[in-house]
C-alpha cells in the first residue's frame, strides 16, 4: 500500500482491505475481527503505513486486513467476512469483540458484554 492510498482511507474514516491492500465491499455478510493488531495516533501516518502492510504481507488466505479512524486514532486489524449473523455474533464474542460491521446496512452492531 502506498501513503496517498492510506491518506484516503484515513480521509474516509476507515476500509477493509483484501490480501492485496484494495479496499472491498460487499453487499451483505458480516466483517468480524479475528485478531486485534494496532491501536495507532492517527497523526503518525508512517507508522500506520509499515502496520498495515506487515499485516498485508503477513495475510492468509481468507484474510482481510481492517483500518477504522475513531477519536484520533487507527485500529487496524485481522478480519474474516461471514455470512449469518448468528455466526458473526457468536464469533464477535468469542474474540472479545465490541461490535461487527454488518456490510448490507453499513454500520456497527454494538456486542453485549
């Protein structure tokens, strides 16, 4: 990934990304993280950068690479897509997750505690 590519991203408040550092979208399922990675200052651009694409050289198959801007900074991520709800709720917990992203109303489903 090259900085004006994460400039973008950081611009729009986030994406999930394939093994290839290109920004997806779906039109349902559910994006559950499967690993938390970084907590970042969104200011330190090149931090984020060397993160995000050791993440990216580090990505199997099936692996998907997650960037979200919250209160001045990046958590970036190890993510999968499923497909039920139920499976990504349970998954989401599992993990110790706060929400999942639920790609068909593009928004975060907030997990109980």
């Amino acid at each position: 990934m090259k900085k004006f590519e994460l400039l973008e991203i950081i611009r729009n408040g986030g994406a999930t990304l394939d093994g290839d550092g290109r920004p997806v979208r779906y039109e349902r399922g559910y994006q559950v993280s499967r690993r938390d990675c970084y907590v970042l200052d969104v200011s330190n651009v090149g931090h984020i950068l060397r993160a995000v694409n050791r993440l990216l050289r580090r990505a199997k198959a099936g692996d998907f690479v997650g960037v979200w801007i919250d209160g001045g900074r990046a958590y970036i991520d190890i993510s999968e897509r499923v497909d039920r709800l139920s499976d990504a709720i349970r998954a989401g917990v599992e993990r110790g997750q706060h929400s999942i992203y639920d790609w068909c109303c593009d928004r975060c489903i907030t997990l109980e505690a």
